[in-house]
C-alpha cells in the first residue's frame, strides 16, 4: 500500500516546541554579556518547531515502515540477525552503565571496569584467544585495529617489507578496505572449484613480503576451511600472521576455536554473535583478540585485575600498544548487552545456538536446494549460499525475487554477495528460528520460484505492497539530493 | 530451557531426519578432529532472567553516576537534559533490531529519519553535505585527516592543535602512524593555538589542519584567522565542534570549515562510560564524493512518489573494497537517530536555551569560584561551557572533597598537560540549579 510520508520539517510551524526547560532564574546572565557579539551565531539553524505529539506520531509512524527481527524472519547471510533479548536492553540502561562518566574514578567505576575484564576472558576462552580489547566499535573498526597490531608486530621485529595482505575473492568488502587504509597491498586469491581457498593458489603469494592471511571461517558461502591448519603453517612457516574475520562466528561456538585452528588475531561481532540489536546500522561492537606474543601492542588502556584482589584498574602503561582507535574503552553499554546474553547462555547455550543455527542451515539448504540452484551441495555451517541463475534464464534476478519476499513479509537475504556466486542469495536463519518459520519461509521461497515460472511480472514489478515501489537508485547517484532545503 | 532457542528435542529430530542425519555431529565433521571441542567451554552457567538482572545491578551498583553525584566534569561528556520521548522512540523494535536499510522499500523510516538527521547536522554545521555518522568524533576527526590528504594531491600532512581533546588526538596520532602520514601539532598559548607556531608549521606538505570548537578547554579560538592560514597556503580547515555549541556560536561555514565533525553525544545520548556516541561528519559539497560513510539520498519510484536510498555507494568498501575511501561499513545508526529525536523535540528555540543556559550558568559560575580564595579562573580566552580553574590548594584534595559532597567536581589536567598540574577543568550545562553550584562553592570554600 503506497503511503506518504511528509518529512519533520515539513511539519514545522513556528511557535510549537515540544521542549521545557526550568527558567534560568539566578544567573543574571545573558549570551551577549558573556561573550563578543562576533563570536554569537547570526543564522540560526534552521531546526524544525513542532510539538511532541508531533513528534511521537512522526517517529512512530517512521518506525511502522521499517522491519526489524522483532517485525519478522531476516535470514540475512553474514549478518546473524538473531533475536535480540529485552532483559539486554533494560540491564544496559542501569544508571551505573548508561550514566557513567567516562572520566569518573576508577573506584567509583568498579562494576564497570569488572565488567570489562569478565568479557575479556569469556571472549577469550570462547575464541581460544589469549586477551581482548572491546575498543573497536565495529567489526570494520576491529579489522583495522587487528591489522594495526599486525603491522605494529612486524615493525617491532623489524620486518619492514612485509606490506602484504591476502584475501581469498570470497572476502567481505571490510577486510581489504580495511588493510588498504593501512597502506597494505591486497593480494587477491582465486577460490577453487570447491568454494575453499586453493591451497596452490595461497602457496604462490605467501612469502617474505606476506604480513598477514586475513580469513573467515566458515567462510562466506558458509563452508567450513577444513584445510586451515595447512594454511596457518603456510603463513606462520613464511613469518606471516593470520587473521580471523569473526563475522561467521556463530557457525562454531563450543564446536571449534579460531585460536586453535592457528589464527593469531581476530575480531568479533557483538552486534552478530551475541545477540546485541543492529540498531539500524549501529552501534555495533567490533572487539579483537590477540594472542599473547600480541598482547603488548593491544590498544590502550588495557583493563587489569589488581593481583589477588577484587578491584580493577586501566593500565596506559604499553609502551608498545597502538595507541587508540576509539576515545574511551569501546561502545560499553553494547558490551554490557552482550555481556548479559553470556551469562543466559553459558557454555551449553552458546554450543547449542551454534548447533542449532548450524542445523536450521542445512535444513533450509536440503528443501530449497530442489527448487533453486545449489554451487556447493555438502554440508554447510550456519549459513549456505543459493544462485538465482535458473530463475535469471526464466526472467527474474535474485534482485526481483528479493522484493517479491518483501511482499510475503519476509526481510529478503542477503543478495549478491559473495561476488563468486552468480545471482548470489546468502541465507542465514540463525538458532532463534522455529521450524514453523523456517517451513513458512521455504514454502514462500517455493511460492515464489513457481512465480517466476508460471507470472514473472508478480515478481518483476515487486515489491507491491511496501509504501513505496522500486526506487530510482540511478538518479539518486547522479543527481544527488543529500539533505531537505525550504521551498524557494 | 533456554528462551532464545525454540527447538525442542523432537523438533531437532525431525529436522535431521529431513536432512538424513541421526546426529547434530554429522554437520560438524568437516572440522578437522584435533580442534573439534570435546569438552564445554569454560564460562559460566546459564542464568535465568531474575539472576541476569541481580548481576547486573550489583555492579552498576558498584559506579557513579550523574543521577547520584553532581556533574560539574566534561572533557567531551556532558550531562545534558534527555528528554524523556527519546527513549520510547528509540525502543520501538522497528528502529533498534533493523539491520542496515539495504532494502529500501521496506526500511523507509529508517532511511527517511537518516536523511532527516543529515540535514540537521547541515543546519548546525553549515556545511552542505553530511553523512550517516561515524563512529564518534574522535575517529571521524581522524577520517577528516585522511580525507585532506586524499583530496589534496601530494600533501601528506595534518597539523593539530595542541588545545584539540588528548583523546582525539591520541586516536589520530594512532590512525596518522598506522596509514604512515604525518600528524604535526601545533603549540599552544594561553590555552589558544599558538598563531606563530601555527605560521611556522604550514608548509606547503599540509593539506589540512584540524582545530576543535570550542577547544578541549571550553575555549573558543580565533578560528576565522586559523582557517585563512590554512586557505592561504592551500590547506584545508576541520573543525571539530561541540554540537550544541552551534545552537549559539557562529556556524562552522562561517569561520570558513570545509570539513566539520565532532561528537554528538551531547545531543541526547547518555554517557554511558564513553560509548555508544557518534561521531558526526559533515563537508562542503565538492568534497562529497570522497567522504567516508553512508549518505542517504532522495529519490522517487516509478510512480513519482518521494522515496529514500543508500546512494553514492561506489565510494564505500562493499562495492569499492580497497578503494574505497573508508572501510567503514555499521556505524552508529541508532545514536544518529537519537540525535534526530533530540534536535526535533530541542528544536530551533530549544537548542539555542540549552546552549545559552549552559554557556550563562558556566559564566555565572566562574564568577563565583573567582571569588573563592586561592582560585581563579586560568585562562583569559572566551569560553563557552566549559573552564580551566587554576588553584594553589592541592587539585585532588579539591576533586577529593567535592566527590564526598558527591559532585563530580571536574577534570583533573595534569596528566594529559604536565604544565597545569594546579589546574582542573570545570563544566556547566543547563541542568545545574542555584543550589548546586551553592553547594560546590561552599565546598571550594571549606578545602584547606
């Protein structure tokens, strides 16, 4: 149903506010007492004037056309979005988190400075890593964090050449964006026939110049590297380091460590694997793991325990240490999210949530594999990658048919990537799912390949029931309008 | 047993019969045997919700904060007034477990309410383009860097000025070295950039120069001179800003920015020991094509009717990859969008209150602690809520005996400038009453 919508500022009128503040009845001052006229504003910005009705009818309005995991299925590939439970959100709006200061004392900042070092070691232990940092506010952030330490390592061990990175062509956008800010050359790796990184194809590029390996694991098309321990030997025996790109974490917890399989440094989604919401695009948490040869280059400060003691600190003396990616010690009150999913789930929950995402994987894979083409039809992790060329051949891309499950009300996967995969259409359910849902949603996939078939427009004109139809992405580009201007 | 995994034993089963497994084991079996998990990890138990919230209170209950003690301390975190709608808004699940709005046609709140913020940062900042945020303003100053020397050919470097946050500098200092470009900062006087050390270091290899507004004092620079140096030897000019400053002082257009970001946590967002903020990144219009980040644009369907997408996305790592002029892919949406909420509930009048409360009752103030002896105000600059107070009684015995009062009585400087080891820095905003800064003067009074 296509439905309009007027913008905040075209709901201003002047004289309405939705803003009290007590009277400032004691100063006696005024801003043009206080300072110069030439340093006070001229142009008042031009914010909009409405009431809070207003402004809860337009958020809430703006909110009802939008889609989140709580509105319904996401099986968007690589992103986790599994349920995000609410007891997360009440803890993490306690006083003692949500209004701290950062600056406050450390001993009037015990709980959190606790709360830090918990989460290292769980981290720790979860990933086979040695110590963590929750810095990085992302997981591109952590990429850029782990590749600083790497380099920081190299440095220090006078290893100046080493200017490369290797990625295989499944890698995900951040981890070659991330090394070229950097200033790393990004070695790119064919994938084999099989999905997997081609042994050969790695043996060739690693070398005196190799800083680092940059996988994950699963990989993008969700499959596991079984050859890992291989290429961890290769990279290590040529003095380079390996780094895990956590992102597909949830496939492997209480299964398998990225720690033991030889990785060095890693980062870690809060915002996918432990559950903490995706806000839309933020605020996630990126925090990377190092092993202990690495610990010394960590970002600063680093939170320790007092020996023997119940009591906390930040230690700034690392001399060795990075510096900083972030003010402050991270996006905290997100930590503290997924610092209260860890105590709910345990080390039995967190096994059987990767058991379980695992299995709804492969239970999606083996129905939807009859009806869409399947590149790797093996055993998948906790997400498998279909193409959408059959339908291309009949008439519709994976795009049409993206939009057309948005008719269902379903939030499409992920499309298009891994870029090796033609038509790509990466789905992940995540453990959170029920098998009603995950049935529904294949019975609508099934629906919709027969579309393509027997109506194609249904699926080409799609998405008809959204508040607004296909949008023109191109014009958008070229002739950008970037923010709301009054009418002349 | 647990309430976030639905299946039961017999749904599992039915599911591995589909598949044709007996066992979960049989899809783990491309690990190879020497790192498979034969034990469960070492963490804790699973707790219910109850126990989850009892833990979780008592170490809350271990901190401070602003509901309980006083907040007079600054250095970047303020103790604004949240409104109270911003909250509900922002628990509304549509907005907080949305992924980010690659599906145009079914995340139009979310992209509208960015392209909406977009355009409150341009009204503050003066600047025509922003994008979705960053990370916070210290990484986004840090991005700003990298943007001049990306935009001027052959300069590779950045001046800073010693009067910008140790946190943002110690977060570009790391960025500068890791990407091997060179980070210079220039001296300061009287708590102001030093104008001759500024002269002196603008050499024809920099391509912007970065000073914060007001600075990491309250101070506010002469940044008009500042910005016609820089654009006289051909530099650019990055202004990191204090957003609710701009509901009073002169826009960052005018003192002649092409590049304006800072930190919005004082827009509505709690402290929350330093994060979640957001750092806001706002730019002139030639300088749109190399900004870093999401931008939404407006568009229309094909029936005409207004519409909202992620656009100019050949600049961003998923399309780009190791060209693309960041690596930044999630950023700080949701702290973003509390930023909208709180400008649309502030308003033009609004805002300009809070900014003109906070700057007079900083004034007022300063004033009264002038008249406390063996305290004075350090620096003679102008300020705006924010104040170096210098004393001759020892800093932490002040700090110390306004936290028993429980007052958060300020910033200690010492660490960060060993030259002001007498000094602490003082913030007000217009939350503070008459009876609050009493009570902090007669603390001050009572030191020995």
């Amino acid at each position: 149903m296509r439905e309009k919508k007027q913008l905040i500022f075209e709901m201003s009128i002047p004289g309405r506010t939705a803003f009290s503040l007590p009277e400032d009845d004691f100063t006696g001052m005024q801003a043009s007492s206080c300072l110069d006229a030439g340093l006070l504003r001229t142009e008042e910005p031009n914010l909009p004037e409405v009431s809070e009705v207003d402004v809860v009818r337009h958020f809430t309005g703006l909110s009802n056309r939008n889609f989140g995991v709580d509105t319904g299925f996401y099986p968007l590939g690589s992103c986790t979005m599994k349920y995000n439970p609410k007891v997360n959100e009440d803890v993490s709006r306690y006083p003692g988190f949500a209004l701290s200061h950062p600056f406050q004392p450390e001993e009037l900042s015990q709980g959190n400075l606790k709360l830090l070092f918990e989460m290292d070691k769980a981290l720790s232990e979860i990933t086979g890593m040695d110590r963590f940092t929750m810095q990085p506010a992302a997981g591109a952030h952590g990429e850029l964090t782990g590749l600083m330490i790497i380099k920081a390592y190299h440095l220090h061990n006078g290893d100046a050449e080493r200017n490369e990175v290797i990625v295989p062509d499944s890698a995900h956008g951040t981890n070659p964006a991330s090394a070229a800010v950097i200033g790393y050359k990004i070695v790119e790796i064919p994938s084999g026939e099989n999905g997997l990184v081609d042994i050969a194809e790695l043996k060739k590029v690693v070398g005196p110049k190799t800083a680092a390996l940059m996988l994950t694991n699963p990989n993008t098309l969700g499959l596991f590297e079984t050859e890992i321990l291989e290429m961890a030997e290769i990279v290590h025996d040529a003095g380079g380091l390996l780094y895990y790109d956590g992102a597909n974490t949830n496939a492997i917890m209480g299964k398998a460590r990225p720690g033991d399989m030889g990785f060095d440094v890693q980062h870690i989604n809060l915002h996918k694997t432990f559950a903490t919401p995706h806000g839309g695009g933020g605020p996630g948490s990126g925090p990377v793991g190092v092993k202990a040869k690495l610990v010394p280059f960590l970002p600063a400060p680093v939170i320790e325990q007092v020996e023997g003691e119940n009591r906390y600190f930040m230690d700034y003396d690392r001399p060795l240490s990075i510096g900083k990616v972030k003010a402050c010690y991270g996006n905290f009150t997100v930590v503290v999210k997924a610092y209260a999913y860890i105590l709910a789930m345990g080390a039995k929950g967190l096994r059987l949530s990767s058991e379980d995402a695992v299995l709804n994987a492969n239970y999606l894979k083996e129905i939807l594999k009859e009806y869409f083409e399947l590149p790797h039809d093996r055993i998948c992790k906790h997400e498998f990658v279909l193409s959408g060329m059959k339908q291309k051949k009949l008439g519709a891309s994976t795009l049409d048919m993206a939009k057309r499950l948005i008719d269902y009300k379903y939030h499409p996967p992920t499309i298009y990537f891994p870029l090796i995969v033609k038509e790509a259409i990466m789905i992940e359910p995540t453990e959170t799912e029920s098998k009603e849902t995950l049935d529904a949603f294949a019975e609508t996939m099934i629906k919709i390949a027969k579309e393509v078939e027997e109506n194609p427009e249904t699926v080409t004109n799609a998405p008809l029931t959204t508040v607004v139809g296909r949008l023109d992405e191109v014009t958008a580009a070229r002739t950008p309008i970037l923010k709301w201007k009054p009418e002349a | 047993m647990f309430p976030y995994l639905p299946h039961t034993v017999e749904e599992r089963n039915v599911l591995m019969e589909r598949i044709g497994i007996k066992s979960v084991d049989e899809l783990f079996t491309d690990i190879p045997e020497s790192i498979l998990l034969k034990e469960e990890l070492n963490l804790n138990r699973p707790y219910s919700e109850l126990e989850i919230k009892r833990i979780c209170k008592e170490l809350s209950n271990l901190n401070a904060n602003v509901d309980d003690y006083t907040c007079f301390m600054g250095a970047g975190y303020y103790d604004h007034y949240i409104p109270s709608v911003i909250d509900h808004m922002l628990l509304r699940s549509e907005f907080y477990t949305a992924y980010t709005p690659y599906q145009a046609e079914r995340s139009q709140g979310y992209l509208q309410a960015i392209f909406e913020y977009q355009t409150m940062i341009c009204e503050l900042t003066g600047m025509d383009v922003s994008n979705a945020s960053m990370y916070d303003g210290a990484s986004a100053t840090a991005e700003a860097g990298f943007m001049c020397v990306n935009s001027k050919k052959k300069r590779n470097t950045v001046l800073i000025a010693a009067t910008v946050a140790p946190e943002v500098q110690k977060v570009v200092k790391t960025y500068f070295e890791m990407a091997e470009l060179n980070l210079v900062v220039v001296g300061m006087q009287n708590g102001l950039v030093d104008m001759a050390d500024l002269d002196g270091k603008l050499t024809e290899d920099v391509a912007g120069v970065i000073c914060q507004y007001p600075n990491f004092f309250g101070n506010i620079e002469d940044l008009k001179a500042v910005g016609e140096k820089a654009h006289a030897n051909g530099s650019m000019l990055v202004l990191n800003a204090d957003p609710i400053a701009l509901g009073l002082l002169e826009s960052p257009k005018a003192l002649g920015a092409d590049i304006t970001v800072g930190d919005g946590q004082g827009l509505g967002n709690p402290m929350s020991f330093g994060g979640p903020t957001f750092g806001f990144f706002a730019a002139k219009e030639e300088f749109v094509r190399s900004m870093p980040g999401r931008i939404v644009g407006q568009t229309v369907d094909h029936d005409g009717n207004r519409g909202y997408v992620l656009t100019l996305q050949a600049r961003e790592q998923h399309i780009r990859r190791q060209k693309a002029t960041s690596n930044i892919c999630s950023n700080q949406a949701l702290n973003a969008l509390t930023a909208l909420i709180y400008l649309s509930v502030v308003g033009k009048k609004g805002l300009r209150q809070v900014a003109e409360q906070s700057c007079n009752k900083a004034h007022y103030l300063a004033e009264r602690i002038a008249k406390v002896p063996g305290f004075k105000v350090h620096f003679a600059a102008p300020f705006f809520k924010e104040f170096v107070v210098e004393t001759d009684k020892c800093v932490e015995a002040v700090l110390k005996a306004l936290l028993d009062n429980h007052i958060l009585g300020g910033y200690a400087l010492g660490k960060d400038y060993p030259e002001m080891q007498n000094c602490f820095m003082v913030a007000v905003t217009e939350k503070r009453t008459k009876e609050e800064i009493d009570k902090f003067i007669q603390v001050l009074e009572g030191v020995k």
